[in-house]
C-alpha cells in the first residue's frame, strides 16, 4: 500500500521570472533521500471560472501558452489575492478576464493544478452571466482573446486537451448535461 512520504528540511524557494521554485526534500519508501522542485509557493490558492451566459455559451479565454505552443481555451481566473476569499476572487477574475458579471455563483470543488504545483484551484460554475463591461486591460505580455462557446465545444475542447482546465469541465459534467438540455 502506497504510504504518505515523511518531509524533511531544508526547503529551499527560488524565484525564477513571475514564478516560484520550491525544492521539498522527502524520505522514500526504501529509505533514500530525494529532492522534488515544485512549482509555486506553498499555500498558493486560485480560482477557475466555468462560466456560462443565459443563452447557454461558455465563455473562455483563448490565449496562446508556450509550454504546448498552442493557442488553448482557459476558463477564466487567477490567483486569490491576500484577504480574498475563493468565490469574491471567481467573480473578480471573471469580471475582469472578459467583462462578464455571475448570475450565481456555485462551488464546484477544489483540485490540485498536477503533481508538481503547490496550488490549489477552486472550481466555480457561473450561470445567467451578464456583460456589464469591457474586460479589463490585459496585463503586459498577456493576449487574451474573449470567446463564447458551445457546451459541446467546450467538453470537446476538455476531452481533446485543447484547453487547461479540464477538471473543471468534469466537475460540473452532471450540470453542463442538464444546461444543454434546456437548450
């Protein structure tokens, strides 16, 4: 049976560009030492934003990403800032990401980014969401393009890895089947 693996010090952060680099070290299964560079600092929180309009479109932020070198949808979010709760920072991010204001605001579950991340994503679901503005100016370096989508575009796009957030689009799965029914 696979055992939790006992953390040892020293760990060490590094800052590499806008990211965090942090270097756990753990004692294995067979006794020996190893060290594993993570990425982000511990504690790290963000949201992702499954949100859909009142005529049943997903909006997603397209934006090329330099890992695949493709361009891929991303719901969206960001980070919670200091103090911020999860379900204030979704609705943040939404409504700066692509001008868009959540009808209701559902928590659909918390998932770890992958095995190498330190953050933790909350998953939210945004129905009857509502234009109220032009999305913000986008950060430097950062091209988003704001596009609505069908509910089968979308869990195609999830099941083709076509776009970075995946577990969410499972997480809400039982919903987004309803939601297109209603169409």
């Amino acid at each position: 049976m696979m055992q939790h693996w006992k953390r040892v010090e020293p760990t060490i952060v590094t800052k590499v560009g806008y990211r965090t680099l942090v270097e756990k070290t753990f004692i294995l299964p067979d006794g020996k030492t190893s060290s594993y560079t993570t990425i982000d600092f511990e504690g790290r929180e963000a949201v992702a934003v499954l949100a859909i309009t009142a005529d049943k479109k997903v909006l997603v932020a397209r934006q090329f990403r330099t890992g695949p070198e493709m361009v891929m949808d991303e719901l969206p979010g960001g980070f919670v800032d200091a103090g911020e709760t999860p379900d204030v920072a979704a609705a943040r991010e939404l409504h700066e990401e692509t001008g868009y204001e959540p009808g209701t605001l559902t928590f659909l579950g918390t998932a770890n980014y992958d095995g190498y991340s330190n953050t933790k994503r909350h998953c939210f679901l945004a129905t009857d969401c509502v234009l109220s503005q032009k999305p913000a100016q986008p950060e430097d370096l950062e091209f988003i393009d704001v596009t609505r989508i069908s509910i089968d575009q979308l869990i195609r796009n999830a099941q083709a890895g076509n776009m970075t957030d995946p577990g969410a689009v499972l997480m809400a799965y039982d919903t987004l089947m309803k939601l297109k029914e209603d169409v």
